[in-house]
C-alpha cells in the first residue's frame, strides 16, 4: 500500500470526525511572543513567523529588523530528517485510528450481550488516547524520561482494560488493580512484558539511569535534560503499544459490537507503520 492509497484510507476511516490535534502542535517562542505551530509546517514558514515575531517591539513592527532576519535565514539550509516526518505523520495517524475506533464501539453495533466490564473499558481508552497525546507533546519537546512514565501508564491501563471487558462481577472489577493486569495481557503481548520492565527500570531512577541524563565534552560533565536522539527512539513504545490499543478494540468489536468495521486493515497499517519505523531506527540509530 503506497502513501496515496493510505492516505486514502484513512480519509475514509475517519470520515467527518472531530478529533482533537493538540498533539500535532509545537510550543514555540519568539521575542516575547508565544505561540504554536503544526509540527509538519514548512520550514521556511516556521521561519518567516519567527522573523515577523522578532521583529516586534512594544506592538510596533520593525520593517528593518524584519528585513535583516530573513536575509540572515537561509531558507534552504535546513532539511528535515526523513525519519522525523515519518515518525510524526504516522503517530498522527494512529491518534485518528484511536479515536474513529472508539467512536465505532461506542455505537455498539448489533449485538446487545454487553458484560458490565465493557463500559468500564471504553470508558479507560477513550481517556487513555488523552495520555497517547500528551506522550507526543513530550517526545516532540525531548523530554524522553517524562514520556517513559507515561508509557508506563499506558501499559498499565491497557492491562486494565484488557482484562476488565469480559468481566461482569463489579466485586471483582472494583478489586483490580492495573499493574497487576500485566501478567494476564503479556501472555497475548509478549513485547509489553519486556516494555515494562524496560519502563519500570526508567521510572524507578537511580544511579544506573544516569548514563540516559550525562554527557561529557572532555573533562566537563553536563546534565541533559532533554534529548531528540533518545526521544525518537522511544517512538517504538508509541507505535507497539499503539498497536495493542487498536488490537483490543478489535476484539471488542469482534465479539460484543460487531460493527462490521474492517478491523484487520486497520491493523495491518499499525503493524506496516510499526515495522518501517523499527527499520528506519536500527538504520538511524542502530538501536
């Protein structure tokens, strides 16, 4: 399937959709102007707006100054990484999966024999697409560790879900506790076993984290607070558990909504997107 039949395909998954796209924004300043722009905007556009910006003063516009900037800017100097529009688009992508998905089970379809659990499930991923975002606002700005404890939730409410929505006992829903979901959803997901632990080490921050916050330049020791080589790394996370989202709705589908959706095509572009990344990675990065 080539970028245009894609495309296609998820013009027509979504429909006329709502969604929210607070995650495909990038926080930026100018001056003392704050404002926010697509992550996929033209690059010559991000800096035409930072000169414009810069070049006010007290609310009165500085023709001169604004003329230096953009012949100072070389326009042509900055390419964007190829990986970075690839991880970008397709984490948009599966946000619109996410919520076109949980839009379809929330209409429930033709079956009726609903357990109580199911509720409670829908309920946890359409919040949990909430946290999917806030995930990319972090990765997008570098912040790798903070992005880890989020994944983290999400395996954990992903667990949560995954075993709450064949259950019918509230006694026993009430009594779960997410993290302890985790063995019940890695025997079907064997990657989110290693995942947490991975997660867990991260959150859990002590001396052997440190190698992921220093750097040296000779003899100087820095501290790094963020980092885009470690954040596009950790767009695995993003996409795999994306994945387990968009499975689980499939098997909800499957066997309490019956909605009639294509499913498995759905599917078969997360695990596509998931695998192309992973490639480009080891290529990029060797990881």
């Amino acid at each position: 399937m080539d970028n245009k039949e894609l495309e296609c395909f998820i013009k027509k998954l979504i429909g006329d959709n709502k969604y929210d796209t607070i995650h495909t924004l990038i926080p930026l300043l100018s001056g003392n102007i704050q404002y926010a722009l697509s992550n996929n905007s033209n690059v010559k556009l991000r800096k035409l707006v930072h000169a414009l910006f810069e070049s006010i003063n007290n609310d009165q516009f500085n023709y001169e100054r604004f003329n230096e900037l953009i012949h100072i800017i070389d326009m042509d100097s900055f390419v964007k990484d190829s990986i970075e529009n690839i991880y970008q688009n397709h984490a948009d992508l599966y946000i619109k999966m996410m919520f076109s998905c949980i839009d379809i089970l929330g209409e429930r379809g033709e079956k009726t024999n609903h357990p109580g659990g199911l509720n409670i499930t829908l309920i946890s991923l359409n919040r949990l697409i909430g946290t999917f975002q806030s995930v990319l606002i972090l990765l997008r700005s570098g912040f790798h560790l903070e992005a880890e404890i989020l994944f983290r939730i999400i395996v954990e409410q992903l667990a949560y879900a995954y075993v709450c929505y064949d259950l019918d006992d509230l006694d026993i829903i009430d009594k779960l506790e997410p993290n302890n979901c985790i063995r019940e959803i890695k025997k079907k997901y064997n990657l989110l076993g290693m995942f947490y632990g991975e997660l867990s080490n991260s959150v859990h921050f002590r001396t052997k984290s440190f190698y992921k916050i220093l750097s040296l330049d000779g003899e100087k020791v820095g501290i790094n607070t963020r980092s885009g080589k470690r954040s596009k790394e950790k767009y695995l996370y993003f996409f795999y558990l994306s994945f387990v989202f968009l499975d689980l709705c499939r098997q909800i589908d499957e066997k309490y909504i019956a909605s009639g959706f294509d499913f498995k095509t759905t599917l078969f572009l997360a695990h596509q997107m998931f695998d192309e990344f992973r490639e480009k990675l080891r290529n990029e990065f060797g990881v």
